[in-house]
C-alpha cells in the first residue's frame, strides 16, 4: 500500500464505510467494512496516481513525506491574543511555548519541556 493518509468513517447517509485519501480528496469509496473501504480507496488512488504519471504528471506527495518548517502564523483577534499572553505569564512560559502546549493539548507538568518546544 502507498503512503497516503486514509481517513476511513462510518456514513449514516451511505450505510456504509466511506474511505478517503487526504492528498487526493475527490476519490472516495465505499464499502461494508472499514478493511474493504480502505482496500478500495488504496487501490483507486493507486490507479490515479498510475494514470497521472503516464500523462507525465506528479503524484501528490504524502503527508508523511513533506517537509515542515515547524513555523506557521495564526491571525487572532487582540482580546485572545491579550489572554494568551496573559495565560503564558501566569505559567511562567514564553507565549510560543503556551500556544504550543494549548495546541497539542499537553499538560506542562508531562514532559513538556523535554521535547525542546519554546
């Protein structure tokens, strides 16, 4: 099996398991199992990336393989960033290292500090 990221779920509409493939999100399929949908949205994803190389185009790349900076900026209104900055002061932590800890949803006293996020 390729890797892609393949979110499978259950679909009241359907009455069935519907795969999806993130990097290629207009093929879907369904099935009676989740182990069928996901055999089925592999291998339809396996046959579109096949016929997109042979028109010479590029594949998706997968999730797992693309490069992250471990940067990204997020716009918010002054009043959270106030209470952020204000949370983080409370905590005795940088700002970056609160918005961080919120987003992965850790407690500070786990471990935090030890996988070098500041």
């Amino acid at each position: 099996m390729n890797r892609y990221a393949y979110p499978i779920g259950w679909s009241p509409d359907e009455e069935a398991y519907v795969g999806s493939c993130i990097e290629v999100p207009f093929l879907k399929r369904a099935a009676q199992t989740a182990q069928q949908a996901l055999i089925d949205i592999a291998e339809a994803v396996d046959q579109h990336v096949a016929d997109a190389q042979a028109c010479g185009e590029e594949a998706p790349t997968p999730l797992s393989e693309r490069s992250y900076s471990g940067m990204f900026v997020v716009r918010t209104s002054s009043q959270l960033h106030g209470r952020l900055a204000l949370e983080a002061a409370e905590q005795r932590v940088s700002m970056n290292q609160w918005v961080v800890q919120k987003l992965s949803g850790r407690d500070l006293g786990s471990g935090f500090g030890s996988f070098g996020f500041d």
